[in-house]
C-alpha cells in the first residue's frame, strides 16, 4: 500500500536525510565505541505514489536509510508506525530484500516510542542516534521532544509551521479551548504566552461608547513560529540547524525542516546539507 506523494518538496525531504545519514555514518564509522541507531518516527509504508495510480512509485525513506551500506549500516534501526496496513508492508519490504539488518517495526504512536527512546539511552550509553520525526500536522507533543533531553541524538525534525500552528493561529485570535490546548502540548508553552507572541491587544470604545479589546495577529507570523519553534528546540538541544522551506505549489509555507543536535560537527553538516542544493 503506497502513501501519496506531496510533491518534489517529498523528494528533497527524503534526500536531505539520506545525505545526512551517509555523512553521520562515515564519521561514526571512525567511532567504533558507539552503537548507531537510525530511529524514524513516522515511517510510513516504505513506498510512497506519485500519481493516484500505484505505478510511479519512490522509495520512502526508511528503505533509502535501508540501503546505505557503505562505509557501514546503522547497527540498528527503529521504525514507528501507527497505520497497522502500513507498518505490516513496511516489516514485508524489510523482510524480503534487508533481512540482515537489525530492524524493528513496531505499530505505536510516536510520542510513546520518544519517551521510550529516551529510557533506553539513559540505560545504553554507547548509543548514538539519527532520528527522524515526519509527522502529518502537529501530532508531536512537546514533552515528547523535551524527553530527549541531553541525549546522544541528532533529530531531523519536520515542523508544521504554515499547515499547522499557523492555521490554529486565527486572524481575529478567536481560539477554542481545545485549539488553545493543542498549540499548548505541541509547543510546550501556556496560552498567555501563546498570546503574548502572536498578537497584539488594541483597546478602544465601540460607536456607543462601550469598552472593547480587539486582537491583531502579527505580521510575518510563519516565520515567528518558526522562531518560536527554533528556541523551544534550543531549550533542549544545543544547536539547532537553518531550516529547509517547504512550500506548496502555490508557494505558501507549509513546514519548516530543522535538525536538532548537541554536537557542533553535526550541525555543520546538517547547515551544509540544507543551503547550497535546496534552498527555495
Ligand atoms: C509523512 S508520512 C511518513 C513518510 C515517511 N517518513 C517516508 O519518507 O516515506 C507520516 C506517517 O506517519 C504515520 N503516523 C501518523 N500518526 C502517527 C503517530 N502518532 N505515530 C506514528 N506514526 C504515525 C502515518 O500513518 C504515515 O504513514
């Protein structure tokens, strides 16, 4: 069963983690005292469609991490999926063509397996870990992110800054409890603050007289959520990467790509990685 392909930005996406993974191997690969683990939180199928029909099909990313065999495999891989139809062709794919890789699928949610993630490299040392996090919309908690705290992992990370805070974000800052509740778990930080950022307050007297406060979004606020975004990763991380700009064919700003890390080297790469091919 193949996911549908959103676009060249799905390619690019895909490519940047290859090239990421190649250039993480062959340094690990001078490190023999540490165990690599390629953790991918939103696996998906394994194949993704480019038309409705299944024919003209790309390779995900798990099976393109899958592949890289030179100068070394991933001495162990991770795959998180929640579509029980996707997870079980994701485990066929692995089992037919890399059955001598030490990989595990497994049909959870991803914020659950962070935490677990997070339990394991407490107790094993000698891990270190590329994760990838690619998520449809704001399904990633806050405290999952923050579980990783201070931990030997490098997190690509996808950002829904245009599809999805943006779009919670109304213009006239009318937002339900429950909107407020889930900008709140995905960004880990209170509605006043939430509202303090995004807008401003105008009091003023409506044609009778009567007392009223009216809220204005702030301009540019794509690009503010971003930053929010950026400082609430560096909370937990050291560095965090320039980003990658996916856009859609109207050229709205959909997702920001970052990568989060606590080794300067590896933030390097991943800078390197994001600006000269794809920048937009
Ligand atoms: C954008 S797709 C992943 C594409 C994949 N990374 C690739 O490059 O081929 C997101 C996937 O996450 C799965 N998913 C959605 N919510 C999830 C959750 N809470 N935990 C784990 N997987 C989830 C969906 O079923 C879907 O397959």
């Amino acid at each position: 069963m193949n996911q549908q392909f959103g676009g060249d930005w799905t390619q690019q996406k895909i490519e940047i983690v290859v090239s990421y993974a190649r250039a993480y191997l062959t340094i690990m690969n001078k490190y023999p005292q540490f165990r690599t683990l390629y953790f991918d939180g939103f696996a998906g199928s394994g194949s993704i469609s480019k038309e409705e029909s299944e024919i003209d099909t790309v390779k995900g990313t798990a099976i393109r991490i899958l592949e890289i065999d030179s100068p070394k495999t991933f001495d162990m891989y991770y795959f998180v999926e929640k579509n029980g139809a996707y997870k079980k062709d994701l485990e066929a794919t692995i089992k037919s063509d890399f059955s001598i890789r030490n990989a595990f699928v497994v049909n959870e949610d991803c914020n659950k397996k962070l935490i677990d993630l997070a339990k394991f490299l407490k107790k094993e040392r000698d891990f270190r870990v590329l994760a990838f996090i690619d998520p449809y919309g704001m399904v990633v908690k806050w405290s999952s992110i923050q579980a990783l705290s201070g931990l030997g992992v490098d997190l690509w990370i996808l950002v829904p800054t245009g599809i999805g805070v943006g779009r919670l974000l109304k213009n006239d800052g009318n937002i339900s409890d429950g909107w407020y509740s889930k900008l709140e778990d995905f960004l880990g930080i209170k509605r006043g603050e939430i509202k303090e950022r995004f807008y401003k307050e105008v009091s003023m007297q409506d044609l009778f007289g009567a007392d009223i406060t009216l809220h204005y979004k702030e301009s540019n606020s794509i690009q503010k959520i971003h930053a929010l975004y950026k400082e609430r990763l560096s909370t937990v991380f050291r560095f965090v990467s320039d980003a990658f700009v996916l856009r859609n064919s109207q050229n709205s700003i959909m997702y920001h790509f970052v990568m989060a890390t606590n080794n300067e080297a590896a933030l390097k790469i991943a800078n390197h990685i994001v600006k000269p091919k794809y920048k937009l």
